[in-house]
C-alpha cells in the first residue's frame, strides 16, 4: 500500500506561486503587504519539508509489514507485528472546495490500520468527485472491496465508516414520514 501525499505537494506548490505572484504583480512598500507573501512561502516551504510517501508492506509469512515514511531530507522505517493490527477502518469523507460558482465536491477515503496500542496507521487510499449519480453508481464499491481485501488478509474485523448517503436519507425520511402517518393513525386516549 502507498500513499504519496500528492495532496499536500499540490498544496505547497500552490502556496509557492502565490506567493510568487504576490511579491512580483502587487508589489508595495507597505511592511504588511510584503510579509504576505514571505509567510504564504514559509508556509508553503514547511508543508513540502514535511510531507511524507508513505509505503506499507504487508508480509503474512513473516507477520510483519514494513512502514516507510520517505520525506524531503530523511527516511524512516518502522516494523509492525501483523498480529497488533485489530481493525481496518475505510472512512469517506467529504470535502467541498473553491467558490459559490465553481465549487468542488469530492470525497476521500482513508485507510485505517488500528493497533493494540490505540495507535494507528492512515494512508490515503483515493479521491473520487462526488456527483448525484453516485447514488446510483456507488463508486465506493471498489474501495470499499479493496479495503476488505486488506482487513481479510490480516485476519480482522473491517469497518467502514461514510457519511449518509443519498440513498440512506431518503430511506430515513421515508421511514420518518410513515411512523408519523402511523401513529397519527392512533388515538391518543
């Protein structure tokens, strides 16, 4: 399992441009609006210092897997006894971007790996837009399929969690408005 943290490289190559484009197009002699820019680097140069790739290896036959953060400046490594694992957890979690008029909606899915000693392993396991046809095309499916793989193979519980979907509101509306047409059926005495 990898993840490589696109998103927070993404994230600091956006801040670096701005911050570029600040400091060259609205240049100023204000202290204030010059130290715009200088932060929006700082900022930008920290999130790409410490953003790691992450890889997870998984070897049954040993019962190890190996977890490597690979940074910028240094790598690291850390060996996990399968046998610590107790759940695999994939949650979906949405996210919405940008403005009134082009906006953005996605979800993420995090993987999950929950160990004895209440710690835990998170990769990022993919991004999918989130459309009205994912009520019908559930695109969660193969994620959803492929974190069970990996809870089947350690030999644990899966669990997965995700915000209601469309389906699952209107199914909760729907049984709301029968119990209330039922029990106003009823009288009260």
């Amino acid at each position: 399992l990898r993840d490589n943290n696109i998103s927070g490289f993404i994230t600091s190559i956006v801040l670096i441009i701005v911050a570029v484009a600040m400091f060259f197009f609205y240049p100023s002699k204000d202290i204030i609006t010059q130290a715009v820019p200088f932060v929006f680097g700082i900022i930008a140069i920290y999130i790409f210092w410490t953003t790691k790739i992450v890889t997870l290896t998984l070897d049954k036959s040993s019962g190890k897997g190996n977890l490597v953060l690979q940074g910028i400046v240094k790598k690291e490594s850390k060996e996990i006894e399968l046998s610590n694992v107790t759940e695999v957890v994939l949650q979906k979690i949405f996210q919405s971007s940008g403005s009134r008029k082009r906006s953005s909606n996605e979800y993420q899915y995090i993987l999950n790996l929950a160990l004895k000693n209440n710690d835990e392993i998170s990769l990022e396991f993919g991004i999918t837009k989130a459309a009205v046809m994912d009520a019908i095309l559930s695109p969660d499916e193969g994620k959803r399929k492929d974190a069970k793989q990996v809870a089947d193979f350690l030999g644990v519980p899966f669990k997965f969690v995700a915000p209601p979907s469309l389906k699952d509101a209107l199914g909760a509306m729907r049984d709301g408005v029968a119990q209330s047409i039922a029990m106003s059926g009823k009288k009260i005495v």
